[in-house]
C-alpha cells in the first residue's frame, strides 16, 4: 500500500493507483480533471521518486521540478508529501 499525506492528512491507497481520488478526498481541487486547467497542481515536498514519471499533459503545462497534476499523478508505492 501506497501514503499520500497532503497538508498533514493522509490516505492510503494501492501501489500503481492514480492519486486523483485520494487527493479529492484530501482537499485539493479539482476542474477539468483532465490535465488541462491547472487547478489541481500539487508540491511534492517528499517522495517525488515514489511518483511515476511526468505524463504529457503535465510536460505540456511545464511544471516546476516539484510540481505535480493531482489529476494526472500515479504513485507507484512508498509515501509521497505534498501541499496545494
């Protein structure tokens, strides 16, 4: 099982699972949920590695190093931190 903390609240959810649910449920907002808007951009503040790599849509957004679509993140296993 994978961790998501955002802003100090947590969830669980399987290894290889798109975080979007887990980041709703956790407070960050949500537009398109399509990787077009922006609205769910997170900061990884730690486990960056646990997340699997950029997709396109957030290589079009040109994201900071840090930075992360809600939206579009998969997390591959281990805990990942984060704030919006």
């Amino acid at each position: 099982m994978a961790k998501l903390v955002i802003d100090g609240q947590e969830a669980e959810l399987p290894d290889g699972a798109a975080i979007m649910d887990s980041a709703e449920t956790l407070g960050v907002p949500f537009g398109c949920q399509a990787g077009q808007c922006a609205t769910c951009v997170i900061i990884v503040e730690e486990g960056m590695e646990n997340l699997a790599p950029k997709n396109a849509a957030e290589e079009d957004m040109g994201l900071r190093d840090n930075e992360r679509l809600a939206c579009q993140a998969t997390i591959r296993s281990g805990t990942v931190k984060a704030t919006w």
